[in-house]
C-alpha cells in the first residue's frame, strides 16, 4: 500500500484551484468592464455629437437672420423696410 501524503501536500491541491478560479473570474469581470466601458464611451460620442449639432444649428440660424437683416437695410437704401402685405389682396 502506498504511503499517504503528508498533510501539507493535501493542502496546497485545493488552494492552486482556487486562484485558477479567482483569477478566471476577475479575468472575465474585467473584460465585461471593458466591454461596457467601450459601450459607454460609444454612446457619449453620439450624444456629444448630437448637443454640438444643435448649437451649431442655432448659431448657424442667427448668423443667418444677421445677414439676411444687414442685407434687407443695404437693399434699402437707408429707408424703412417694406412693411408685409396685410390681407389676400
């Protein structure tokens, strides 16, 4: 009959399973991390995008109404702006 194991060769079996589990798992937490980190980041771009899109609009709307302002008093020729037409007729 063989001889049993010492009591410290018993022992360290089960602790080499349990880093190989405990690293395994942190393994996959991290890449899920990574994973939703390059999710998020994904979707603040767009959002960012999307806030610029409207500013620009707007600043591009007044630019406009400045221009189409300066150019009505231009046209003019100093004098009043035609006043719009009242009614169908």
């Amino acid at each position: 009959m063989p001889a049993p194991l010492p009591i410290s060769a018993r022992r360290r079996a089960p602790r080499g399973s349990v880093i190989v589990v405990v690293l395994t798992t942190l393994m996959f937490a991290a890449l899920a991390l990574v994973a939703f980190m390059d999710r998020a980041a994904v979707d603040l771009l767009v959002d960012h995008r999307e806030s610029v899109k409207r500013r620009l609009r707007v600043e591009a709307f007044s630019a406009l109404e400045m221009t189409l302002g300066g150019t009505g008093r231009v046209q003019g020729g100093g004098q009043r702006p035609a006043q719009p037409r009242r009614g169908l007729g």
